[in-house]
C-alpha cells in the first residue's frame, strides 16, 4: 500500500497546543481520505511542526451512482430542471417504481488526486484554539506563520496549493523538502519517504516525536541528578512542556546560591517552574538540594559552560524576587489581613472574600464537632485560610495559595493545627494528591468545599456539560475522599442546609440547592468507577434511599457486592428478577397485587417454606441495617435462595384458580418489599 507523510512546518507553535494538534491532524485525515482506507496512522508533534503518516489504497474505485429525480407523473418542467442540472437529456434517464433515475458511472481515481483535492480545504479548516494571520492578499490563518508543506505518496510530491481566488494563500505550496533545527542543522533538505524524514531529521538535531523527547529529557535529567546523589521532584506536566519547547534536548544541571537554600521549598520550585522552566532536585532526605536541571534546545560548544552560567544568573534574579516578597509578607501578620478580604470580591452574588471567610468560621465550629476537632482551632483555621491572598508572594505565584498561609502562620505564632490546616486546605488538589488526615486539616478542607458548592449552585453556576469554570465536581470529589479516606459519618444533607443558611438571603431558597445531593451522587459513582468498582451497587443501595452517610452507603454496597459475588447471590439475583419480571407482567392485568398473603391459602409446602423463610428474614435483615451489620444482613438476604428456588421449581404462581394465583402474587410482592429493603436490584448490571 502506499505511503503518505504530510509535514506542516511553521514557526514555533506554543506546547500546550500541539498534542491536541497533532490528534486534530489525524482526524482530519482519516475523514478526508476514508475513501483510501488510510491505516497504521501516526502523528508527530513538535514546536515548529505537526506531521502525520499512513498508509492507504493507491485509488478510489469506480462505482455506479444512482440519483433518483421526479415521479413520472411529475409535470414536464421539473423533468427539464432535473436534467438540466445534472447536463443530461431525458433518453439516459431510466424508470424505477415510478421514478425517473439518474446512473451515472463514476471513473476511479488516484490516491494522489484525492489527496491533492482534499487537503486544501482540510488545512483552511484546521481547528487550531488560536490562530493568527500574517503577510497580505490572504485570509489563511495558523497558529503561527506557516512556511512549508511537505506532501508526498510513495515518494513523489502530492502537488496542490492554497490559492483559491483572488486569495494568495501566501503563496504556499506542497512539496517535498523539511527544515532541521533552526540553529544546529538550518536550512532545507528533500526526503521521499516517512522513514527518511525521520532519519534525515535525527541527522539534523530534530527528534520528531513528542514521546522520545520526553524520554530523552526524563533519562538525562535522572542521570545528571544521580551522578551528584539527587533526585529529580516529579513533574509529568513541566516534562510535556519543555518536550513542546525543544527539538533537540540537552539536558544540564546548574547551582543554586546558598543564601537563597532558606527560602520555603515549594517558593523555589513554583518560581523555577513557572519563571523559567526549570526542574527541581532533592537530597536524599527529601530536602531542597542548592541545585536545579534545566534542559537546552541547542549543543554548546563549550560543554555548556555559559549556559549553565546564564541560567545560574537568571534565577539568581529570580530567587532575588521571591526573596523580596517573602520578607515583606512577613512584616503583616495573616490577622492583621484580614480587612483587607472585603476588598477582593469572591463573587457577584456571593460578596467578597470576607464575607467567604466568615461563612466558613461558622460552618468549621459546626462540622468540627462531627470529626472530633478542636472547634477553636478550626474556626481560627478557617478565619486565616484566604489571607494569604493578600500577600505579594501568593499575588506572584497564585499556585501557593494555602502553602504560603500556613508558612506565613507558623511565623506569626499560629498553633501548629492551624498551620498545617492552612497549608492543607486546598489537598487533594487532583486524583493522585495526598489527603490530609489531621482533623484541624479535614474540617477546614470540608467547610471550604462545602461552603463553595451550596454558594455557586445558590448563584446559577452549577456545571453544565463540560464546562465547569469553579471547578466544584473537583471540590465534589475532594469532599467524598475527605470523608472516605478519613472514614467519617457525615450527613451531606444537613452539611449542605448548614452552608446554605450563610448565603445571602436571596439565595438561601435557591431551587438549585435541592440538585446538591445528587450531583454528589454521580461525583460517588465516577469516582467508583475510576477504581474500577461495582457503581452499580452503589446506585442500587441509592435508590429510594435518603441516607446521605457516603461512609455508610459505601459499606452497603461493599456487602451487596460481596454477596452478588457468591452462588447464593448470583441465584437469588435472578430469582428476584423473575419474580420482578412475572409482577410486573400481572400488574398490567388486574394489579396491583398488594396485601398481605393468606396463609390459609398455601396450597404447597414451597409456598409455606418461602413464607416462612420471609418471616424470619425480613426482621433479622431489618434489625442488621439498624445496627449497620450489612454483611449480616446480605447473610441473611442470600438464605432466601433455596426456598425461593424451591417456589420456582414445583410452583405455578399464575394458577387457574383466581384466589390462589392473587395469594401467591401478593407472596411475591411481600418478597420484592423485602428485597427493596436491601437494594433495588433493577440497577444491578448482568
């Protein structure tokens, strides 16, 4: 099968927007050229390209096509229109179920002429989330000024232009040549295959795939930092970054001034990764090291001396800021801050930060009895929590926000739960981070969270598809790992009517507050279903279910789960469902069939024998719930399977006598009331 390789060379295209570039490019691909059954597609992303290749079919087939025109019974001039417009006369047309019918034969087409008619319009349409126009006499727009188009099949250029009209399409064309690095390897070479390019351009300082700068970048920077007893801090995104910044990475180490080792570590690492894309070490006692890995786009001929130098200068620079602002922030205590929150509005609706704080001082003295924290503690916790927004280091580097406080705290003389608790309070920030466990911590995370869901629903501001600009499905989950990780009982209900007394009066009633519970409900089954757990039991202990203890539901479902996972559950699962099955037919007829069963009914001792077994499990199920012995009560519930089998096997519910058939109906009906007691056992998937 042929080969294709399309390479869009430009000037430097910003990191964060060629991975979704280079999945567009297939994309775009893979529809304009789906006649060709395009196979074994491959994106390349880098800063000064995006490229694609694949193999394909050296032709569109022919093929007969059929366009049906008007009845025959349609008047003479739509008959002229029709063939006016296709260029025919009436003699070629055909008749078929009293249509007249165009066919037309549509000859093949090469590879290369699809390609060639295709991609002008595929690049006038690529959907880049910025672009920018440049030059004159056309309205082509890229990222960035794009200078070469690289199209070849099978070795041979793919020829078409962007010219449409009067618009120039700056004069671009399709051809065969690449650019190397701008600096190492300038200037332009010509390849004929997807191989050579990716040769030619290694000979030319360009490593063309994302993912081998990434290596290269990770391996060296590691090395380096082992020769010299460190480590390299994890940082995946500043990786990707740097691997959208250079073409050829040489990776290098440069030291840090000792007067500058007392600045807090996280103030260090924020400003070299933010500032100037480096990367931080550590010791091997986990402590800040005087030392920082950076990578270079270019080979030194001097093994790197003046870089290392010119780098060592500019975070000199850099610290010599940082070191400003943490001096300066320290000469105002977070207290004496506090007024200043009522000048940074939060919120159009919601007031200004101030009016947060307050809310969350009253909200933490009211959860922290529930976890079992000092309530002084808390609420001085939460009163400090958003001060540091003040200050000039957090103004610098927003992502400090709750680290600088609590460093700031622990200078003023805070106790240390309320500094820890002020440092804490925005973990777990994402699903790999750590969550805190220190109870001043937890109820100062739980009061902020609960605090911003009751407050941005009360204001119209829910999430609505994608779109969630105050990220509260991430401070949804944030609150279920609070609760789950730390095993607390919490009533989120109640947690949610306590916030929303706060609000501002108008939005104390805000119809919205009421979606509040099952909006954490889905964030409890999303989050389940990362972990690859059963969400289906969740939502079958859910249903018609009011409790709102995530702590108790979970254990709930981790009972049912277990139970569905023995024989007994898995037979008394779909015993259940037939007898659901066989109700809700008979329902339709003459139901519903409720009312308690007659004994004196019973017919069969498999009747006796269900009654029986229900009436001594439906007590014990109820009494285990109370006492939240639910693997006691899935115990009990699974004992139902040999008497409900038993029924099934020797019984006929639907008998022909009308007050024996209700009876045993109403038996049925009493076991799906029991039933529904432990789940709904609809929800169950399989």
């Amino acid at each position: 099968m042929p080969e294709l390789l399309i390479e869009l060379f430009s000037e430097e295209i910003p990191a964060r927007m060629q991975q979704q570039a280079g999945e567009h490019l297939l994309r775009l691909l893979s529809d304009a050229l789906a006649p060709l059954n395009p196979k074994d597609a491959v994106a390349y992303t880098g800063p000064r390209r995006i490229a694609a290749s694949c193999t394909l079919d050296a032709n569109v087939p022919g093929r007969t096509v059929s366009e049906r025109g008007p009845r025959e019974s349609a008047p003479e001039k739509a008959l002229q229109g029709f063939t006016r417009k296709h260029g025919v006369t009436q003699d070629v047309l055909t008749l078929q179920n009293g249509f007249w019918v165009l066919e037309r034969e549509e000859p093949a087409i090469s590879a290369k002429e699809h390609i060639a008619a295709s991609m002008p319009d595929l690049l006038r349409r690529f959907p880049w989330p910025k672009s920018m126009r440049w030059g004159q006499g056309s309205a082509f727009t890229w990222v960035r000024p794009l200078r070469r188009i690289l199209c070849i099949l099978d070795g041979e250029t793919v020829p078409f232009s962007l010219t449409q009209g009067d618009d120039n399409g700056h004069n671009l064309q399709s051809g065969n040549q690449t650019e190397g690095h701008r600096f190492l390897s300038p200037g332009a070479v010509t390849v004929s295959s997807a191989a050579e390019w990716q040769d030619t351009l290694k000979t030319r300082h360009v490593q063309v795939h994302a993912a081998d700068r990434r290596e290269t970048i990770v391996t060296g920077l590691t090395a380096l930092a082992s020769s010299e007893g460190l480590a390299l801090v994890p940082d995946s995104g500043l990786v990707d970054e740097v691997a959208g910044l250079v073409e050829w990475p040489v990776p290098f180490l440069g030291r840090i001034d000792e007067k500058y080792m007392d600045l807090p570590a996280e103030v260090m690492q924020v400003s070299m990764r933010v500032n100037q894309r480096y990367f931080a070490l550590r010791n091997g006692d986990g402590s800040a090291a005087p030392r920082f890995a950076f990578v270079a786009n270019i080979v030194p001929a001097d093994d790197g001396t003046l870089i290392v130098t010119g780098n060592e200068r500019v975070l000199r620079a850099r610290f010599a800021d940082a070191r400003h602002f943490w001096d300066l922030d320290r000469k105002q205590t977070l207290a004496s801050r506090l007024s200043a929150l009522d000048a940074i509005t939060f919120h159009a609706k919601l007031g200004s930060q101030g009016d947060r704080t307050r809310r969350m001082v009253r909200l933490a003295g009211l959860i922290a009895p529930m976890v079992g924290a000092p309530k002084a503690d808390c609420e001085r916790a939460a009163e400090l929590s958003k001060t540091d927004l003040t200050t000039g280091m957090v103004g610098e580097f927003p992502e400090l926000q709750g680290v600088m406080g609590g460093y700031y705290a622990q200078h003023d003389g805070e106790t240390p739960a309320v500094c820890q608790a002020i440092s804490e309070q925005y973990m777990p920030r994402g699903p790999g981070d750590t969550v805190p466990t220190a109870p001043v911590s937890v109820v100062l995370g739980l009061a902020d969270r609960f605090d911003m869901l009751a407050a941005f629903f009360a204001a119209g501001e829910k999430p609505s598809g994608s779109g969630d600009p105050f990220g509260l499905r991430r401070a949804a989950l944030g609150i279920i790992r609070l609760i789950r990780e730390n095993n607390l009982r919490l009533d989120l209900v109640k947690l949610f009517l306590l916030a929303a007394e706060a609000l501002p009066e108008a939005l104390r009633d805000a119809p919205d507050l009421a979606q509040l519970p099952q909006f954490m409900a889905e964030r409890l089954r999303v989050q389940l279903r990362s972990e690859g757990a059963r969400y289906d039991c969740l939502a079958a202990i859910s249903t018609g279910n009011t409790d709102t203890d995530i702590t108790r539901l979970l254990a709930r479902a981790q009972a049912l789960e277990t139970m569905l996972e023995t024989e007994d559950g898995k037979n008394l699962l779909a015993a259940t469902r037939r007898a659901a099955n066989i109700l809700r037919i008979e329902d339709r007829k003459d139901g519903p069939h409720e009312g308690a069963p007659d004994s004196a009914l019973f017919a069969q001792p498999e009747e006796q024998a269900l009654a029986a077994t229900l009436d001594r499990v439906e007590p014990a199920v109820e009494k285990a719930f109370a006492e939240e012995r639910f693997t006691d009560a899935m115990r009990e519930a699974a004992s139902l399977r040999a008497p409900l089998d038993k029924f099934f096997e020797d019984v006929t519910v639907n008998a022909p006598d009308a007050p024996l058939r209700l009876n045993r109906l109403r038996l049925l009906a009493r076991l799906g009331r029991m039933m529904r007691l432990i789940a709904d056992f609809s929800q169950i998937e399989g």
